[in-house]
C-alpha cells in the first residue's frame, strides 16, 4: 500500500474465520485497538465535515441508479397479475372451455400453468442469485451489472415474440428474465454496500426495497393503461416498458467506478482511495478514508487461502445473523404479500368487479405498500 496503508503490514490482527468483525458497520465490538468513527473522529480530520454531509450528489447519483435493479424486479413480479386476466393473454396462452361467470372470455388457465407461468420467475432468481456471486468475484460488481441486465432483456425478447397457444415460452421467458432478475438482486445490494459512505448506507441500500415497491406500482398503472387494447399489445407493451430499466440500469452503471472493496482486493488501492474519497466527500487522507482502507485490508487479510464453508455459522456472531436474515425473510413471505403482488388481480376478478375494477384494486394494494416502504 502507498498512500495510507502499508498493505500486510498494518498491525493485522484477525482471527482465522473469514467472518471479521467491523468498527464501522456491524454490531461487533470493536477489534484490535480499532475505535468506531464518530461524528468528533470526522471533525478531528479537517475537513469540518460532519456524518449528515457524507450524503454527496454522487452518492444520491449511484443509490437512484444502481436502485434501478430493485425497480426492474418489482416491475417484472408486478406485471403478471395483470396479464393473467387479461383477455388476449387468455385467449393467446390459455385454454378453452365454456363461458361461464367465472371465465366470462371462455378461457382460462389451469392451476398448473399459471403456477408456472408466476413461478418460474422465482426459480430463475434463485439460479441468478447462486452464479452472481461467484461472477462478480471474478470480473467485478461494475461490469456483471450489464451482464445480467441483457440475460434480463433476453428474457423479455422471448416472451414478446411467442406466437399463439405457445405458452411454454412465456413461461421459460419468465424463467430467462428471473436469472438475470436474480444475479441484480445479489449486485445491486452488494455496490449499494460496498460504494456508499458508512454514515448513510443503510438508507442508501433501503433504496433498493423502496424502488422494488415503486416497480410494482408502475407495472400495475402500465398495465391498468393497456388492459381495453384489443389486440397483443395489451400484455406486449408492458412487457417491452422493461426494457428501459434495463437499459438505464445496464448503460448507467458504465458511468460509475468500480467499488472500492473489490479495486482494493485486487491491487489497485490508489483507485479504492479515490473512488471512497469521491463519495464520502472529503480529501483521500482524512481518518475517516483512513479508517474505512483498514476495515478493508483487514477482510481481505482474513479471507486469504482456503476456509471451509462452515465459517459463515461459526464466525463471530454469524450463526446470529444467519437464524436473524432467514427469520426475517420467512416470516415476510408468510405475510401473504407477494400473493397479492402475483395473483391480485386474479382475486379480485373472481369478486363481483369488472376486469378494469381488479386492476384498479391492484393498484390500490401497491399504494400502500410503496407508502409503508418510505415511511
């Protein structure tokens, strides 16, 4: 190390488990002599700056951006409610049957193929979410951004180009466009993380949650707009709109560094210092730069050679952490909440409303929603 550090010479003093205890972001107690940074450590360094000002254009700039992944999730789980009802994407996708008041189109979808259709999404996140680690290890948070933003865009391209009666390919469409939705959900938090100031980066990755909630509130007012078209624009249009998010994602983050953890990693700590010092907004040797390249040559140092996998369990309050996230994770899908988000309309639709009135009801419920997230 040049400038600050003194790269594997810094006084290191972790322990053997890849899980490292942090002064500046967890819940740990201080390690090693380390004191956490204070709004008195910040004013100390010089630079007069306090914890409040550490919110930079730039870092406004990257969390509206690289949130854009969370938008283009809610978009794509908010938009197949609508289109299960929808009676062009009935007549296309779905399968006769008589006219009665609960398919008043004569067509309708089985159990099994609208569980399919909605599903395979969520099985194509899980296989994103498992490669988009590894990838971002190797080339880098920046560049697998784009990456999974086109797999996102090939996905959507199948779907719109199926002909009548394929359903099969709506549905591998879906399952497509649910992996690169995957491998964002992992690198969007993961730059969120990695790039933002310490003093506002849990509001900055919040962000990602809150534009979730804004792209299901989107695709329901898109496809409440398209619902009366007569032909396969009703479910086509919608379906194309994603292509946006993608592209401002996958463009606009080519705009941006590479996070300074990972330039850190691999040898190219001057670039990490520079990039830290843009967005936490003040000069590269002030502490609280100083204080941040410590935290990150420390994982680094700790994470060397070969761990087994056990060390995410057995790591310093790990095995906490672990039972918290998954807890938290269980009992918010057992809020039925994501039901709503996939079958809404189709709900409401069996009440006595009209197919314009479900989406109106779907929309209302994602009012609320996107309103709890900010508050």
């Amino acid at each position: 190390m040049n400038r600050i550090l003194n790269r594997g010479g810094n006084g290191n003093t972790s322990s053997p488990s890849t899980a490292v205890p942090s002064t500046s972001n967890s819940m740990d107690v201080p390690a090693g002599g380390m004191k956490p940074v204070t709004d008195k450590d910040v004013e100390k360094n010089g630079s007069g700056i306090s914890a409040k000002d550490h919110l930079t254009l730039r870092t406004v700039f990257m969390a509206t951006l690289t949130a854009m992944g969370g938008f283009i999730f809610g978009y794509d789980t908010g938009q197949i409610s609508g289109f299960l009802e929808m009676p062009v994407f009935l007549q296309m996708f779905g399968q006769p049957g008589p006219v009665t008041t609960a398919n008043p189109h004569g067509y309708h979808f089985t159990n099994v193929r609208s569980g399919l259709i909605v599903g395979l999404l969520s099985i194509g996140t899980l296989i994103g979410c498992l490669i988009g680690g590894p990838l971002a290890n190797k080339i880098g948070r920046k560049f697998s951004v784009p990456i999974w933003c086109l797999v996102f865009c090939a996905g959507v391209t199948i779907q719109i180009a199926v002909a009548d009666g394929q359903w099969v390919g709506i549905v591998m469409g879906r399952w497509l466009a649910g992996i690169g939705v995957g491998g964002l959900s992992v690198l969007v938090p993961l730059y969120m993380a990695e790039t933002s100031p310490v003093p506002v980066r849990g509001a900055v990755i919040s962000c990602y949650q809150l534009f979730i909630t804004l792209g299901i509130f989107t695709a329901d007012c898109i496809n409440f707009g398209t619902e009366t078209r007569t032909d396969t624009g009703s479910y086509r249009i919608p379906m194309g709109v994603g292509y946006i998010w993608a592209i401002i994602l996958g463009l606009g983050i080519l705009l941006l560094p590479e996070t300074p953890r990972y330039d850190w990693n691999h040898g190219r700590s001057d670039r990490a210092l520079t990039t830290m010092a843009k967005f936490y907004g003040v000069p590269e040797d002030s502490k609280l730069i100083q204080t941040e390249a410590a935290e990150i040559e420390k994982v680094m140092q700790a994470t060397k050679g070969d761990h087994p996998w056990w060390e995410a369990l057995t790591g310093p309050r790990m095995l906490y952490r672990v039972l918290l996230a998954m807890g938290l994770q269980t009992l918010q899908q057992l809020t039925g909440a994501n039901y709503f988000f996939y079958y809404g309309t189709t709900v409401f639709n069996k009440c006595p409303h009209s197919f314009s009135q479900s989406q109106i009801e779907s929309l209302k419920l994602s009012i609320p929603v996107t309103h709890g997230t900010v508050t």
